[in-house]
C-alpha cells in the first residue's frame, strides 16, 4: 500500500519514519486514557516547532482538523480526534532546552514527560510541582492543555500557576511567544487563557515554567477513620486552623481495601476512610504541624495516625494513592474515574449522594480524592462486557456531575471537559456564558480545525461527528 | 471607530436603565482622564442594569470608561474619547464567604479594604497588597493587575481570581470560572480580564481564593551600597524552600518617605515572612546569612507594631507616588535575577528618582520631571528593561505627557489579542486607544 497524496506531504515535512497513515499503525492511537475513540486518518511525529507550523499551515490549506496528543494518559477524551484528521503526536520533542537558575525557570518541549522535568532539575535542588498522579506518562504540553493538578495542588497551585510562558503554533500556522520568565507582562494573559484551553487553540511548543526549591523536609502521615465524616472534619479543621498542608487525599473503603491488596502499604481494610497528609517546607516547625495534625484528627476519633519515618515509608504510604487507579484493576475489570469538584465544606453530603448513586445504578464506586480543594474522584466499577454496563456507567457520572454542580462545582477540577463533558456544558454554563467563550475560540481558530468536537457541545449531536475524507486528497 | 455620537441620545438611553447625570463644566475634573472629560456620569445599581447600560452605549456609538474608585485612571495611553463613566461602586455587595472554603465572592464594585474587613472578622485575608489608593475597587484591582511585596509568596491577581462575571457590550452578564480552586471547564477567561483595563467586558462580580491570616509575621531589613548586592542576596534567598512573604529592594529616597532610615546607606533590602514561628525564626536566621558578606551591614528587625506601621505607610506613599502630580512613574516587569542590574540603571535617571520593587522582579521608578525630559527618561528606562528581558509601562504620564509611549513596542502577540478584542468588542466601545498596541 502507498500512503496517500495528503500523506505524502506530511511525510515530505517531517519524513517517511514520522508518519503513520496505515490502518494498521493508526488503531495505536485511537484511544487515550477515556473510555472514547476516534481513530484519526493519519498521525505526524514532528521533531521540531517549525514543523509543527508547516503541519498546522498544511492542514490550514487542506481544511483538515488536527489534534496534538502528548502522553494519550488524559481521561476526557481530549487527546482522540473525534473528527478524525490529523493526530500530532508531540513526544519526539521531549528535550529540556533551558534551564535557568538564576531566575528559576525552565524551558521545555511540550513531549517532555511531567517526572523527567523534575528528575532533570532535582540534581539543583528544583523541582515542577503540578505532579499528576500519571506522572511518569503525562506530558508538560498536556499538562498545559488540562490544567493538571495532582495532589500537590492544595498549597502550591496547579498547571496555570506554574507555567508562565508558552510558545505556541496558532491555528493560523503561525508561531508566537506569550508570556516570559518575568511575571505580570503587559497585555491580555495568553498564557492563562490558553492554559486549559484543552487544545482547541493552538499547539505549544515550548513551555517556560517556574522552578521551585525542593521542600527540606516532609512529614507524611496517615490517618484511619471508622468513618467519613470523621475523616472530612479532621480536614475542615486543620485547615480552618491556619495548617494548610502540602497535600490532603482521602480514600474510602472500597478504594483502600483495593490499594492495600495491590501495595501492603499498611491501609487497614476494615476502615471506612484513611487520610493521607503532608507537610513541607523548611525543617523548623514541622514535627509541630505535623503534631498538630495527629492531635486533629484524634479529637476527630481517629483510630490511628502513623507519621512516617523515612523517606522510603513516605513513598510506600503515597505507593497506595498514586497507584489507587491501577490498584482498582484487582476488584474490577474496568473503572471509570470521575473527576468533579466541590466546595470543600460540601465534600460530605456530596459523598453521601454518590454514595446513593451508586445504590441506584447498582454499580460500586470507590471514592479517591483531593480532599484538601474539593476534587474528587469517584471511580466508578464496571464490566464492559456486560451488555449496557458502559451505558449506565456513564450515567451515573453524568449523575455525579450533576451532584457537583447543584453543590455550587464545577464540571472539572483537572482531567479537563473534552469529549466526555462536553453534552454536561450546558448544565453549568447558560448558552450565553458559552457564547462569550466561544468569542475566544472564533478569535484564535476561526477555521475551527484545532481539536473540534471538545469541551462545547456541538449542535445537534450527541459523540457522532461526521467524519469527512481528507478533501481533495484522494484516499 | 467610533462615529459621532450623539449625547442627547445616549443621555435618554441610559437614563432608563440607571442613575446618570450629564456632567457641566466644573464636574467634569475628577471625571477625566488625560485632559479628557466624561459628558455623562452613569451610576448603575445592579449588574444587569450595568449590562443594559454598557449595551445602550455600544448601540449608540458612545465610548465607556469602566470607572471604579477611580483612583487609577492615569493608566494606559490616552483615551480615544470619554463620554461615559460607567460607574461600578453600587455593586458592592458580599455574595457569599464560607470560611471553611476559603473562598469568597464579592460584586466587583466593593473596595479591596472593605473586603479584607469582612475577611479578616473570621481571620482570613484576600492575600494581596497592592499599592492602590482607598476606595480602589476589586475589579478594578483585577482590572489593572498591579501587585505589592507579598505577591512574592501569595500569588498575583491571576493566581487568587477562581470566577468572574461581566457585563458584556450585548447588554449581558456571562460568567466564567467558579467557586471552587481547582477548575478546567471551559476557556479561564478570568485570565484574559486580569490586566485588561476593562477592554473586553466590565466586571460586576468576582470569586477569589483567600487565605488564614499567617500565625507569624516579622519584618527585618539589611542596607546595601549598591542594588546589586542587594539582587544577590535576594536570589539566595529565592532558594529557600519557604518563600519569603516580601523581598522589597527600596532605596534611600523610598524609604525615607515611609518612616524608615537607612543611616546614609543607599540601599535596603527589606524582608517579611510570615507562617509558623520556627518556620519564620529560620528564614530570619537565613537571610542574615544571605547578607552578612557586606562588611558591617547589620539585619536590623523591627518590633511587630513597628513593621505594621513601615508596610502600610510603604504601600500608602507607593500608591500616592503613583500618581503624584509633576511626576513620572514607570512599572517595569523584569526576571527577578535581574532586578539588582536594571535598578542599578535606573538609579541614574531623572533627579533623586524613588525606586522600589519586589521580590518577584516587579520594580518602579518614579521622579519629579518636567515634561521636557518626559519622554528621554522612558527612552533611557525601557533600554535598559529591555536589555534584561523585561517589559516597561509608563503609569503616571502627567498631564503633558500625551505623547509618551506608554506599552512600549509591538509584540508579534498583540496581533492576537487585537483579534480578540475584536470578537468581545467590535465597535470598541469599552476604553479604546488605551491599552497596548492601541486596543
């Protein structure tokens, strides 16, 4: 088989090895970390900006769409081309390309995965601290496409906070700066809208991110609850007491009793809720907080609080959350997560009325979640073998959703809208709150070929988006 | 642009949806902007009338100047025209504040320090200190995007805004964002009204992140003969792994003003933090470290009633600075190592200038000039920003200073951000010609 004429010119851009246009090699990237797919109609591996410009500036001239993908590990589908098109697979640019100590700044490719940033700047006594729990896969370009957070997000901020530039090829094919190492630049904040703009307004393809010291020190402890609520009132406290901890995770049973067969990280299996939380900072002090803490949650009739006592116990009672995803894989076939925010004082009435969802849909959801900022996410456990399964799983997250917002939240706390969220839109946002959004998008991609089909719902449609032959190329 | 318009009409208008009264002669002072008097003062007392009213004004080719306190109208070029203040101070209601969120949401016509009254009865504070006169509004903090000495530690405008609604030129409030901190649903348009002089849409309503008021909070300084040093110690310092809550660069002039001496050294470095008290004792312990290679060079700290006093005065003279009549003030945004450099370069032009800057690589300049020597001092300033990668804003033109260039040059960006302001904005009702690149 021959590639096509409109792969040809892709090849001629970035070479024969850099495109993939058999079906064959096309299936790989038909899926990302969502329950969706979308195969595309040919994928690029560009190596350089210039060629992303040229591929963007091709796709321009042929009226094709085109969706960049980093680590395809993004859980809202924002990564396939449900238009079909062009995939732009951005992880042969995966080069650190400054690192600037004076001013603690980076500058990074968007294919650099999240871990390997910090692992090249913890030699200095650096690191990046938006740290998604699929860190060691997920990009800085996707990263910056969904506003990732992680666990660390509580005290230090997510994505946007720590992305302070990007270069960027526009939907016009041209490349632009926004943004710099100096903060508060004159101007409208491009950075910041483009941050989560879940690729539907250009590619970057360079990102200047904030450095930040490694903490001292770190005070790990778990906390085990015989039930939710004590759990949710330890959080409430310590932090209404002024402690705000680097990071506060909270796990039910379900989820526990999942981690602790995958892991052994001592979770207890007859406990209803456990707590993971973390202090850092400078040394002095943080047997203090940490203390404080204990004495919180004990007032809060905790059963036990364990404080870690080396770095390798820290990781192994984090092994537990960050791998709690992969864990459920032991008592389920699949999992959807739901990723959904509330205020932080809503956590516990909103808990119980997951917990009524899954009762009416039948379906068991094991609940992991940031509890320090309100984002929770409720996995919930299927079969997608049994017929309808998929169906009423994904129902019960639109139910979840609702919850969500009718408790003054929003639709997504990092994994972004995409295409799982899109149809839900509507629900939090009045068809004129969208308009005024979309005045950005007709803005910077009037052509609407950068990612179609993601975070706006389309008229008239539900996930079909007719797919057209790439025009005038004859396949 | 804009065509004639005509005032009696826009008068009728806007007089059936709010308050407006058509200013005389003698009114019209406060009321103007770089010599330009509003015709018409319109006051309205919700934000759907406020949309009503901006639409009246699109529809009737009037240009609108989003007016809070006002007190920083001095920005940006000057107007293409002013027929209308649009004034945003009857919105000033509390919206909602659960504490146990840390979170709040206030309409964008209440003052900064009306706010942190209100916060800090359950203590907890918006964590910001600008240098903004009293009666500066929040969305028009929001609006002009100015920061203090703690944005070092706390965060920008950009970083504590979680929601936004504004009127729109259609006659409409949309809103974008939350009420929650953690959020990635729909574009963050909040971005986009950050520093944007109202240029996109006015602002009735704004949600925030706030903050405990911290445990502890000492405040010390060291002298230094030159900047420079003083940058070196300050990039050490960068390097804690607990921020400073303020790493303020001022020199003899600035800080003779707010009350503090430094016994004929030309420059301090004056240094906050706040947290835990162990936490706080380390970082003291840290910076007299950082700054005891200057031979004889003390850290002097100063007793908590003390500081309390030299912070506030030293916000309080910055914001009058700003805009003190016959003075020329630049806000220039630079990488933070290079902060020590430009000052240094700085400190040279116009006559006894006063510079002061922040931790974050934010620092100003101001000096008594006549409007002879207006445009060579920003010449000689934005020369040696640029140089060090930075960006310089002219603040306080003057009233002759018509013709200076206020943004600077061109930047392949702006492009972009005509094209959006031409989506939210076609006729340019809202402030046109007064942000970069003409907008």
């Amino acid at each position: 088989m021959q590639p096509s004429r409109f792969a040809q010119e892709l090849i001629d851009i970035v070479g024969e090895r850099n495109v993939l246009w058999d079906d064959y090699d096309l299936r790989l990237y038909e899926y990302d970390g969502s329950v969706d797919r979308a195969l595309p109609q040919a994928v690029v591996l560009p190596e350089s900006a210039e060629q992303v410009a040229e591929i963007v500036k091709l796709c321009n001239r042929a009226s094709v769409p085109y969706t960049a993908r980093g680590g395809g590990t993004g859980l809202s589908g924002g990564s396939i081309p449900v238009a079909g098109g062009v995939l732009i697979t951005l992880v042969k640019m995966n080069r650190v390309l400054e690192v600037d100590l004076d001013s603690l700044r980076a500058v990074v490719e968007p294919g650099l995965v999240n871990l390997q940033l910090s692992e090249a700047v913890a030699g200095n006594g650096l690191y990046y601290v938006p740290d998604p729990s699929s860190q060691k896969a997920c990009t800085i370009g996707g990263n910056v496409g969904e506003n990732s957070g992680g666990p660390h997000t509580l005290l230090y901020g997510v994505t946007t906070n720590h992305v302070l530039g990007v270069e960027v090829v526009m939907p016009d094919g041209e490349l632009v700066e926004f943004g710099g190492k100096a903060l508060d630049l004159p101007g409208y904040d491009l950075t910041g809208a483009f941050v989560g703009s879940e690729g539907t307004l250009g590619i970057a393809t360079k990102i200047t991110v904030r450095l930040v010291p490694l903490p001292e020190d770190i005070r790990t402890l778990l906390a085990v609850f015989n039930t939710v609520d004590d759990a949710s009132a330890t959080v409430s406290e310590v932090i209404g007491k002024g402690i705000i901890p680097a990071a506060i995770e909270m796990m039910d049973q379900m989820a526990l009793q999942a981690v602790e067969a995958s892991v052994h990280a001592g979770y207890p299996e007859d406990a209803a809720a456990v707590l993971l939380i973390e202090v850092d900072g400078l040394r002095d002090g943080l047997d203090e907080q940490a203390q404080a803490i204990r004495d919180i949650a004990e007032v809060h009739n905790a059963r036990s609080v364990r404080i870690a006592k080396d770095a390798k116990e820290r990781e192994l009672l984090w092994s537990g959350r960050k791998g709690a995803f992969g864990a459920i894989g032991r008592i389920s076939p699949e999992y959807y997560v739901v990723d959904g925010v509330v205020p932080r004082t809503k956590l516990p009435e909103v808990l119980e009325a997951i917990a009524e969802v899954g009762r009416r849909y039948d379906l068991r959801i094991a609940n992991v979640f940031h509890a320090g900022d309100g984002n929770l996410h409720p996995l919930v456990l299927f079969d997608g073998a049994i017929p309808g399964e998929l169906e009423r799983t994904k129902e019960a997250g639109a139910e979840i959703m609702r919850i969500c917002i009718r408790a003054g939240g929003v639709l997504s706390g990092e994994h972004g809208i995409g295409v799982e969220k899109a149809g839900l839109m509507g629900e939090l946002f009045s068809d004129h709150d969208m308009e005024v959004m979309l005045k950005l998008k007709a803005a910077l991609d009037p052509e609407g070929l950068a990612n179609p089909g993601k975070i706006f719902p389309t008229p008239g449609r539900c996930v079909e988006i007719p797919r057209r032959p790439l025009a005038g190329i004859g396949w | 642009m804009i065509e004639q318009v005509d005032l009696a009409t826009v008068e009728t208008e806007l007089k059936s949806v709010a308050d407006t009264r058509k200013l005389d002669g003698s009114e019209a002072g406060p009321w103007s902007i770089g010599g330009v008097a509003a015709a018409l003062v319109c006051t309205p007392s919700d934000p759907e009338s406020l949309a009503e009213a901006l639409a009246a004004c699109d529809r009737t080719g009037a240009a609108v100047v989003p007016w809070g306190g006002g007190t920083q109208q001095g920005l940006g070029s000057p107007p293409e025209r002013v027929d209308v203040a649009l004034v945003t101070t009857k919105l000033d209601r509390l919206i909602e504040h659960e504490p146990g969120d840390m979170t709040v949401t206030a309409q964008a016509g209440m003052t900064l320090s009306q706010l942190q009254s209100t916060l800090g009865a359950h203590g907890q504070w918006l964590p910001l200190d600008p240098p903004l006169l009293s009666g500066a509004t929040l969305g028009g903090a929001l609006a002009t995007d100015v920061s203090g000495p703690r944005r070092l530690k706390e965060g920008g405008l950009r970083d504590l805004v979680i929601g936004t609604r504004a009127a729109n030129v259609d006659g409409k409030v949309s809103r974008a964002g939350g009420k929650v901190v953690k959020n990635v649903t729909g574009y963050d348009l909040n971005k986009l009204h950050v520093g944007s002089l109202g240029t996109l849409g006015i602002l009735t309503e704004v949600s925030f992140k706030v903050a405990p008021l911290p445990p502890a909070d000492r405040t010390w300084y060291c002298t230094f003969d030159d900047p420079q040093s003083a940058g070196l110690a300050l990039s050490k310092l960068l390097w804690l792994p607990v921020s400073f809550a303020a790493l303020d660069l001022v020199n003899a002039a600035t800080a003779e003003e707010f009350g503090l001496s430094l016994e004929g050294a030309p420059w301090a470095l004056l240094a906050r933090a706040t947290g835990f008290g162990p936490a706080v004792e380390r970082q003291l312990s840290e910076f007299r470290t950082a700054t005891r290679a200057r031979e004889g060079a003390d850290t002097i700290t100063v007793d908590e009633q003390q500081a309390e006093g030299i912070w506030s005065d030293y916000l309080e003279k910055s914001a009058k600075r700003r805009w003190a009549e016959g003075w020329l003030t630049c806000r220039m945004a630079l990488p933070s190592a290079e902060q020590g450099a430009v000052a240094a370069a700085v400190a040279g032009v116009g006559e006894r200038p006063r510079i002061w800057g922040h931790g974050t690589g934010a620092l100003f300049w101001s000096a008594a000039a006549e409007a002879a020597g207006r445009a060579e001092a920003v010449t000689r300033l934005r020369e040696a920003v640029h140089k060090a990668g930075g960006r310089l804003i002219v603040e306080n033109r003057g009233k002759d200073g018509i013709d200076l260039d206020v943004w600077g040059p061109e930047e392949p960006s702006y492009e972009y951000m005509r094209a959006i302001k031409r989506q939210y904005d076609p006729r340019g009702t809202l402030n046109p010609g007064r942000f970069v690149d003409g907008i």
